[in-house]
C-alpha cells in the first residue's frame, strides 16, 4: 500500500510539473545582403579659382553657368565616382574649407556641388551634402563637378592662398 501511494504522489508531482511548465516558442529570421562593387573616388582635377582681384566676389558654378570674378586659369573640381551600375549612393562633401596664405591672410571656401551620370558639366544637377541618387546603370559612374565661392572679398590680404587640410568628399551605398 505504501509502494501505490508513493507511485501516486510521484505520478502527481510528475503531472503537476508538466502541466506548470510553459511552453518554448522560437523564431526564425532570414539572414540577406547585397555584395556591390568596391566604390572608387577617383580626383581629375582640384578647385582652383586662378588669379583674383581682393575686392572680389569670386564664383565657380559647378554648372557652368553663373561663374564670375575668376582668373582664366580657373579649374572646376572634378571627380569621378565608380560603383556597380545602377546602385544607389551617398554624396557628403565638406560644407567649407578654410584657404590661408602662411600670413595674417585667411578666407572661407564654400562648396558648391553638382553631378551628373555623362561627363557634361553644364547638364549637371545640383547635390546637397547627403543627398542619395543613382551610378549610371550601364558604366557604374557618376562625375561630380565641385565649385563655390570665397565669399565678398574686400581688400583681401595679396598672396597665394591654399587649405591647411584638404576639402573632402565621401561615398557610399545606400
């Protein structure tokens, strides 16, 4: 008799716990990624605005179209961008560099951007740092034209005037 009622309590202690334990859910998830072509940034040309008066308002459009107070030696920014065809991406640019000339004498660049997806700089469009648009779909490449402007100089001081570090550009996919 002893033996059924501890196999009795055994069975309901057994049965207890089962009926006290929740059940395991999972869950599963896929796991994807698209593998694009190595982005390359390739410099054709540096910005340059040539030989400028200091009292001048000088503008590189990078469209071409509104361009004024520059020397003749004037030289767009150019870049060429590469990736896989048709892929979206990501411009940023750096919004201003600082121009000095190894005296008291400083000034301000301000970038101007455009691109364009065939090397025509007059049908370029205009990109805000940050903005997301398409390499071609057939070469993969995208030309970005920089200009800007040094803002309204008044009696600037005379010299010639580089950056300390580098206007910059970045590119990724989106």
């Amino acid at each position: 008799m002893k033996k059924m009622i501890l196999i009795g309590a055994i069975l309901v202690l057994a049965l207890a716990g089962t009926s006290l334990m929740g059940q395991a859910t999972t869950g599963t998830a896929t796991v994807g990624a698209v593998v694009n072509a190595v982005l390359t940034v390739t410099n054709n040309s540096d910005i340059n605005f040539g030989s400028i008066q200091a009292t001048s308002t000088p503008v590189l459009d990078p469209q071409g179209t509104s361009t004024a107070d520059v020397g003749s030696t004037n030289t767009f920014g150019k870049f060429t961008l590469n990736g896989t065809n048709g892929a979206t991406i990501v411009l940023t640019y750096d919004a201003t560099a600082s121009l000095g000339n190894g005296a008291a004498g400083s000034m301000t660049f301000t970038a101007d951007v455009a691109s364009n997806t065939a090397d025509a700089i007059g049908t370029s469009t205009d990109r805000a740092s940050g903005a997301a648009f398409a390499l071609d779909g057939t070469s993969g490449n995208v030309f970005v034209y920089v200009g800007g402007n040094l803002g309204g100089l008044t009696t600037q001081e005379v010299g010639t005037y580089t950056t300390a570090s580098p206007w910059g550009l970045s590119v990724e996919y989106q």
